[in-house]
C-alpha cells in the first residue's frame, strides 16, 4: 500500500461528520474511495456495499467483511431560554469526557458550526457540587448566543440536529501515530477499503464484499441489514477496539499500540468461531504478523449479529485505539499496516473446502 495515499484515505474518513444516523458525509467518502476498484452502492439507511470487480454468481460462497461507518456524537433534545442546548447522546460516552470539548452542530441548513460543552464555573460550585459527579443533565452546549430565539432564528439548530467532536485528523510522524476523533470505526473502514484495493486484481475462489453499516453506536442496527442483504457464508468484522495498554498490567494487556491487530475471541455480545480464529491465527503466524487475542467483559460489536443470523461462522479483527469515545484518539499506522496485511492474507487463503471445514 501506499502509505501517504493510505493516510489521506484515513484523514478523509475521520474528518468527515457522521454520528449514528447521520453518516451522510462518510458514506460519500466511502463510495468516492471505492469506486476505482470496486463496485459501490449505499442504501436508504447509509450502509454501504463494497464489492470485488471479479465476483462472479458462479463462486460457491461468499465473504463479508464488515466495518461501521458511524461515530459516537450527540443530539440537541431542546434550546433552553438562554440559547445553550440540552442535548443527549448518541452512543456511549462517559459524561465527564465531555466537558469544556469543542463540538460541531449541524444545522437545519445542513451547516456545520462551533459550540462548547459547558458547565457551572467553580468559581460558583458549591463544595457538593464540586464533589458531584458529571452527569449529562449537568451539561449543555454553548454556541454564543444569548436566547433560544438568537439560536433557532439566526443558527438555525433546533430540536434534532446532530453533534459531533470539533476535532481535526493529525499524523505525528516521529511516533508514527495519528490523532483524531472517530477511530470507532472509521479505522477498520479504512482497512476493509485498502485490502479490498490491494485485492482487486487477484482472481479469487470466493466472492467478497465489503460491508459497511450505519448506526453501530446505537444498536448495531445496520448489521441487521447488511446480513441479511449479503447472505455470506462466512464474515470478518472489522473494528477499532478500545487499548488497554496506558492502564492494566503488562501482563493483562490484550490491546495496544504497536501490537499488531486483535483478534476477539469473547465480549458480551459475540464469541469467536473457534476454528474461523485458529486459521486466522495460523495466517498471522505464517506470515510473522504481529498481533494479540482479548477476552472483554464488555463491549459489543457487529460481528453478534452475524453470529446469529443462520450460525455464520465470524471473527473480529480490532486495530488498537487508545481513549476510545472521546475528542480525541491515538491508533499507530503499523498496527493498521498490520491489520490489513492480515485481512488479505486470510482472505488469499479462504476457499469454498476451508469455509466447510469451519
């Protein structure tokens, strides 16, 4: 691959605002990408549909490999008299992330512009209230205004109108790691559109499509669609896993930078075809790819839904993400590197006799 390319992919796809429902501007990325190597579509609720040019009705099965093209944002429920907006969320967030961040608002002209998560100064906290833990009733976004009728009239946000962080993509190139918000999933989307490219002109004994869902943050209710359109016989999911490594023990540690990908073996949602993991196991150790295997006790991903749907048999391939969740995460580009030279050396190696053995 080719790294600069690959970082301008990266960079487009997570500057681009697409909250849970709203992923509009990512979907467009994501066709615009894909179109010189693949055949692209999207459908009425964002999920988008990736395709091998040589897939043929003919081949005995398919693969899917799956990735989710929304992010963790907010909505605006109400603007209060004074103009700052109560908003509620979109995905998990812990509420004292939140505070004093810069977020962008899209509004009814499809504009996106500037608040600030604010709270009561200290100055005027009384000693409980400093004591107090953030919740979201505490907060509110400020967008400079000074009543409801400036905020509705001359800005145009109301009601409905999504959030996402103000934050911009930055490559710190002496660590070789890049910066930004929105690395859950937009990551694992740009690893499904690179091996996707770099396979595009090898003839290969299945067909492949790539899956990108809407609305993962909320539910993983666009895997509920893209399944059951597919119809695979066998599927990777792919994701941006939260990193453990700046707070558990060495010894503990089962995601983190310079690591390699992360294969999932359990979480509460899903758990790993064993035999599906053990020949991804055997690419990467055939292949001297680095990489580890976690088991969560929270968390949930696509790949539950694809476990469900007639027993498909299903993995999940995690690219590290450190401070998942919030404005701001670090993923080093070797990790992606080393996600994707996996992703297609299992593919390479799938058959139509390997799937049945699974």
């Amino acid at each position: 691959m080719e790294k600069k390319t690959t970082l301008n992919l990266i960079q487009s796809l997570t500057n681009a605002n697409g909250p849970s429902g709203f992923e509009d501007e990512v979907r467009d990325v994501i066709l615009k990408a894909a179109d010189p190597f693949s055949t692209a579509h999207a459908d009425s609720m964002n999920n988008c549909f990736i395709e091998h040019r040589q897939n043929d009705a003919q081949k005995p099965a398919t693969l899917m490999i799956d990735a989710h093209l929304d992010e963790v944002g907010l909505i605006v429920q109400a603007v209060k008299p004074n103009g700052t907006l109560k908003f509620t969320t979109l995905g998990g967030w812990v509420p004292a992330n939140l505070t004093a961040e810069k977020m962008r608002i899209r509004n009814q002209n499809g504009d996106w512009l500037t608040g600030l998560v604010a709270t009561k100064p200290p100055h005027f906290m009384t000693a409980e209230e400093r004591r107090r833990p953030i919740t979201i009733d505490h907060l509110s976004i400020d967008v400079g205004t000074t009543s409801a009728e400036e905020t509705k009239t001359k800005l145009k946000i109301d009601t409905g109108c999504p959030i996402v962080p103000d934050t911009a993509w930055q490559y710190l190139k002496p660590q070789d790691v890049m910066l930004a918000k929105a690395f859950d999933n937009r990551i694992g989307t740009a690893a499904l559109l690179t091996a996707i490219k770099e396979l595009a002109s090898e003839s290969l004994p299945i067909n492949v499509v790539g899956a990108v869902a809407a609305q993962e943050e909320v539910g993983t209710r666009g895997a509920k669609v893209t399944i059951r359109k597919v119809k695979p016989d066998i599927t990777i999911s792919l994701e941006g896993c939260p990193a453990d490594d700046t707070f558990t023990p060495d010894w503990l540690i089962q995601t983190g930078l310079h690591r390699g990908p992360m294969l999932r073996d359990m979480d509460t949602s899903f758990i790993a075809n064993p035999h599906f993991q053990q020949f991804a196991i055997d690419q990467a150790t055939m292949h001297q790819i680095p990489f580890t295997r976690s088991v969560r006790t929270g968390g949930g991903v696509d790949a539950a839904e694809f476990v469900t749907y007639e027993g498909v048999p299903t993995i999940c391939i995690g690219i590290p993400v450190r401070y998942e969740h919030t404005n701001y995460s670090l993923v080093a580009y070797d990790d992606f590197e080393n996600t994707v030279k996996l992703l297609t050396e299992i593919i390479r190696h799938l058959d139509t006799e390997k799937i049945k053995e699974l």
